[in-house]
C-alpha cells in the first residue's frame, strides 16, 4: 500500500513525521499495524503522516517527531545489534529531548542497560531505559489486560522469553490484570519514561488501544506545532473490538 | 508378528466412532500398550515412509503426492483424516492393517505438524521428506519461526534418503547446507512469479526500500514457470510442459511442484519409474482438500471456502481469489487451533477489498477484523460475532451473486456444518 499524504479536501495541520526502526528485522507480529495506526489517525486529526523507515546501513532521517520500534526474532536482534549501537547517543538525545516513542517487544528490551542471554552471553542495550532483560527457558504467551493510570485498561498478547526488570529510572507502564508482563514475580507491565511507552504487547498495540496512539500524536504534534487541535476520530469497532478481546481467555 | 495390540485399537476405532469421538484416540490407546506398534509396521514398507511438513500447505501437498503415487500404481498409504501427529497416524495404521498387524501398501505418505514430525522422526526415521515452507503461523504455539525452522532441520536430518527443499524460501533452503547424508532436491519458482511469494521477512519492505539481494539459487529439480487460469507450466527435466489445473491458488500450484518432486524421487527409486503422461494427468486431477480453496454451491452458485491461518497465505489468498463481482465474508475465530494472537492480521494488506467491500465478518475476533478493515478503508456491510447468524444474514444479502468466505481453522469448521444444512458439504471423519 501507498502511503497516503493528503487528508481529504481539508487543509492539512502539518506534517508529521514517524520513523519505523529496523522495520526490515524488526517487524515481527504486525509491528506494521502501530505504524498503520499513527499514519491513519493522523490523518483524521487533520494532519499530514510521512512515514519513514530506518534500516541498518541507512542515514538516519532529519526531523523525525514520533518513532516507532518493534519486535524480532533473535536472529533480527543480532543483525540490528551494532548498528543501533552507533546511533545510541542520537537516540538517546532524542528520548531525552521528548521524542514521543513507541518501543514494543524486542526493541524494548535492547533500548534497556542489557540483555543476558540465558547461554550467557551478555547483549549490551542502549540505555536509553532504566531496565534491564534476562532470557529464560519459560515462554511468556498470551492475551493481557494492563491497568493504567494514564491510557485506562491496555489490551494485547504477548509472547516473550526474556523477562524484563525496572530499574528507579522509569515507572512500569501499568499492572497486569491477566497475563504475566514484564516478569514471572512483580505484576507489572512495560515503561514509561518522558515521552516514551515500552511495553512487551502485540496486538497490535494501537489498534485497540487509542489512547496510546492519540498520546503519542498529541505529543509530537505539541512539541512540533505548539498545539494540538484534535479531529474526528471514529472509534467504534476498537471499542467493540477492546470488549470482546477482554472476555477472551489468556 | 501377532499382537493384542491390533485387535484391541480397532475395537477401540469402532467404539469410539460409534460415539462420535475423535479420530486420534484409537491411536492413542495403541500407543500406550505397544509403543512399537507404529515403527514395526511402517519399517515393512517396500518404499519406506515419506513425511511432508511445513507451515503452509502441508494437506493439499499430501493428497496430491498420494494421487501422484497412486496414479503409477503403487499402493499408498495417509493419513487422510487430518490427524497431522503421531498419534493420528498411529490411529490411520490401525485403521488400515489387517487384523495380524499388516499393512498392505508399498509406501506411506504422513502429513505431520512441524513439532509432532520431530517426535515422529525420532521413533520412525522416514526415507524421505518434503518441507514446504516457514511462514509466521500460530507462534503462540512453536514461539518463534526460527524456533520452526529448526524443527524442520531436525526432521531433515532424520531422513535416511532423500530431502526435498523450497528453494525460495530462505529459512528451508539454509537446511541443505546442515546435511551429510541424505540427497537433496529442490522445488522452485520461476523469477517472475518470486514477487507473489513474499517471505515474512519482506513482509513489509515499504515503498522504496532496497529489495534483498537474491543469492546464487542452486538448480530445482521441478520449477514452476507460470500460472494461468486453469492451467500451469512447469519444467523438469530440461523440458517445460504445460498441465490443466483443477486446483487454485498460486500458492497450492506451487505445491504441486514440490509434490511432482517427491512423486518422481519415490518413482525413480522403485522399481517404477515415473509414466509422465499419467502424472501430469493425476496432478490435473487433483481438487482440494477440504476448505483450501473449496467450492461449495449455494442458490445455484458456487460458494468458496478460504482457509486463512497466516499473514502470507491470507495475502496469497486474497490474491489467488480477487473480490471482483463476488460477495466477501471474513471469519475469524481465535481458538488454540486457529492462533489466539491477533497479531497477524496487521501484516496482511485488504486494499483489494476497497472497491468492492466486505458484506459480512464474523468469528470470535469480528470485531478485531472490522477494526483491521476500517484501517484500510474497506467499507463493511455488517458485523456478528454468532456465526451461523452471520453466515444465514451473508447468504440472504448476497442472492444472486457468487460467494467467498475467508476463514480461519474453526471458523472453516463452523461454517461447513452450517452449510451443510442446506447443500452438499463431503463429510470428514
């Protein structure tokens, strides 16, 4: 699919532009459907999605307000291991300025201190959180429920052998309702730190849970354009679709 | 070799028929006071035991190598009853031997799950095997396609003769490179029909990227070269022959190259070698199994069934079988056997859809769907969860017109019993 750059016959608010990282390795379990989400949503707010990729090897674009991270196999996470590596302090002035992003699964975990294979090795992150990963042998698998403060009830699966743990420097993005989360022992779910929301659910993420996606919009668009001025959004089948993906066992 | 073994499974066949039970738990009961059971027999088979697995295709594949086989003569042996794991073909056996224990058949054709196949392998080394492809299915259940990939690897070491390979798929074709003892044959694709397989990995290379650099592709022992309406080409032998298809789908035709593969290796290693001109007619010949690309009629029009499990054979479906002039339905249901992640309906594109919208979704996940289209801007007619509901609504609203349904594993199920209320549906035991 093309992405689209006008939003109907209306002028556009802005343009804003979401960067997907690593989509070649790192877009596994329909990571596509966040970016999909942000292109669309901004469009019903009145504004111009460019969407943009960043791939190992690549520059990296100017000018990026909201950035997008995914999952991946372990195999991905080697091939992208030195070349986030080289983009760690853009990236982490990025988070540090306010950079709204979305880290799911995988980058998650290597935008954390480290992650230490369950054979040994020990696969340094890049910091930017205040986490840290261990692999296991047990399979964290299935459908969640996440109660936040700040976005209301989460909904997602998730599927994961590392289990991650907070540091002091971030805040757990909500407790788990149904499901494990972060780790098998303290109830909590994924991290927020500034503008950032990292968390361990697929879904896709976005899809069903707005609140997200309009926090992440609402963001850049304020640090882009001073105010956010919000459109039409129609939220009909993603709150039927939240109701019956709660009733769905784990 | 007489066993009680024998005797009491099909007992235990028969009762738990009557009732209506599953097909696998004769099987079952075997297992647990013969362990031998299953190895004793199959080891008896003049042309050994042939294993087909893989994410995608893996019944269409069976059923065709099995007519391919039976159509020079030999005398084949399945597990048609769709019970893919030991267990199953334990029960299949059961079913097909005579009361001593015998089997009368000259090879067997198994349908195995990537993760049962290894445990199979382990107890029944098979002479031969054929491994379709990797492709980003259930991962609730295996964890990871790597993780899949592996399993495959392992069933390929366990081959005693012959491995035959996807070429095109990067995850099957690496195994080759793992092997010491067993040949290893390809089936593959012609260059310009590679853009309609996309690996998960390139599932969403967005507009502009770089495309992956194709490496050096060793020689396929069957290649399919093109794709037509009701017919094929495909080339072996340094010649190309072009065979009417009954099959559809792009995806299914090219499993009729892997299956034309081991159907040759099986023939040429026998004393049989492969009549062509009975193959290629066999392979004409060959409909689907069930709800892969089935049609059924309704009101006098046909009626297709879509089996939709992963992100690549819903995209390979929905361009094997374009909406134009047809009413659509989607079902999508998230039990254990149809996947509970949701996931992967993102990674499928239903721009194809826009023009002429969805009449119809339904499927424990409806609304997971409709939210899926809306993003996409597909127009849809109406929403149920309740899908006899659903479907009576779609087949009332489309009079007049063909019809197509797009379902997952239970929903596929659902929707033939529902049909079969009121046309003729072929019975699976």
């Amino acid at each position: 699919m093309t992405p689209e750059s006008t939003a109907g016959t209306t002028a556009s608010k802005g343009t804003i532009r979401v960067l997907q990282l690593y989509p070649r390795e790192m877009n596994i379990y329909g990571d596509w459907g966040n970016a999909l989400v942000l292109q669309q949503r901004l469009k019903w707010h009145g504004y111009t999605p460019e969407l943009l990729e960043y791939n190992v090897g690549d520059e990296f674009p100017e000018g990026v307000d909201i950035i997008l991270g995914g999952g991946g196999q372990d195999s991905g996470q080697l091939v992208i291991q030195d070349d986030l590596q080289s983009r760690a302090s853009l990236l982490k002035g990025m988070a540090e300025d306010g950079t709204p992003m979305l880290l799911i699964c995988g980058l998650y975990q290597l935008f954390g201190r480290f992650f230490k294979t369950r054979s040994g090795p020990v696969i340094p992150g890049i910091g930017v959180l205040d986490v840290e990963t261990h692999g296991t042998d047990e399979r964290l698998i299935g459908n969640v429920k996440v109660t936040t403060a700040e976005f209301g009830e989460v909904l997602g699966y998730e599927n994961h052998s590392g289990q991650t743990t907070l540091g002091p420097g971030v805040a757990p993005l909500g407790t788990v309702a149904k499901g494990t989360g972060n780790n098998s022992s303290d109830g909590q779910e994924g991290a927020r730190y500034r503008n950032i929301v990292a968390s361990y659910l697929h879904g896709s993420l976005l899809p069903k849970n707005p609140a997200i996606a309009d926090f992440l919009i609402r963001t850049a668009v304020e640090r882009r354009y001073g105010t956010f001025a919000p459109g039409e959004a129609d939220d009909r089948y993603a709150i039927l679709a939240r109701e019956h993906a709660a009733r769905r066992p784990r | 070799m007489f066993s009680l073994s024998v005797p009491l499974g099909k007992f235990v066949r028969r009762v738990s028929r009557l009732r209506g039970g599953g097909s696998a738990f004769p099987g079952l009961v075997v297992e647990k006071i013969d362990p031998g059971f299953m190895q004793r027999t199959l080891s008896t088979l003049p042309h050994g035991v042939a294993v087909v697995s893989g994410t995608n295709g893996k019944t269409t594949t069976t059923k065709m190598v099995v007519e391919l086989l039976e159509s020079q003569g030999l005398k084949v042996f399945t597990n048609r009853t769709g019970s893919n794991f030991t267990r199953g073909v334990a029960a299949a056996l059961i079913g097909d031997v005579d009361w001593r224990g015998r089997l009368d058949a000259d090879v067997a054709v198994l349908e195995l799950d990537e993760a049962h196949a290894v445990h199979f392998v382990n107890r029944v080394p098979p002479r031969y095997s054929l491994l379709l492809n990797v492709l980003r299915d259930q991962l609730d259940r295996f964890g990871e396609i790597d993780k899949t990939a592996q399993l495959l690897q392992h069933i390929a070491s366990k081959t005693t003769g012959t491995v035959v390979l996807n070429r095109e798929d990067p995850r099957v074709a690496r195994i080759a490179g793992t092997l010491q003892g067993p040949e290893v044959l390809y089936f593959g694709l012609d260059d310009s029909l590679l853009g309609t397989f996309p690996s998960d990995d390139e599932l969403r290379a967005g507009p502009g990227s770089p495309v992956p650099a194709v490496p050096q592709r060793p020689q396929a022992d069957v290649v399919l070269r093109r794709v037509g309406a009701d017919d094929a080409d495909f080339e072996y032998d340094g010649v190309t022959v072009t065979t009417g298809m009954k099959l559809r789908g792009v995806y299914n035709i090219f499993n009729a190259a892997a299956a034309l593969v081991l159907a040759r290796s099986i023939c040429g290693s026998g004393a049989a070698t492969a009549d062509h001109g009975t193959l290629l007619k066999a392979l004409s010949e060959v409909a689907p199994a069930f709800g892969r690309g089935e049609s059924l009629t309704v009101d006098g029009l046909p009626l297709d069934l879509v089996l939709v499990k992963n992100p690549s054979g819903f995209r390979l479906g929905l361009k094997s079988f374009p909406s134009g002039g047809y009413a659509t339905m989607i079902a999508i249901n998230d039990n254990y056997a149809d996947g509970r992640d949701m996931s992967w309906l993102w990674d499928v594109d239903f721009d194809s859809l826009r023009a002429e919208g969805v009449d119809q979704v339904s499927g424990s996940r409806a609304y997971d769907m409709a939210l899926r289209l809306q993003y996409d801007e597909v127009q849809i007619g109406s929403v149920d969860t309740d899908i006899p509901a659903a479907l009576a609504d779609f087949i009332r609203k489309g009079k007049g017109k063909p019809k197509r349904v797009f379902c997952t594993y239970t929903a596929m199920l659902a929707i033939r019993r529902e049909l079969s209320k009121i046309t003729t549906v072929e019975v699976v035991s």
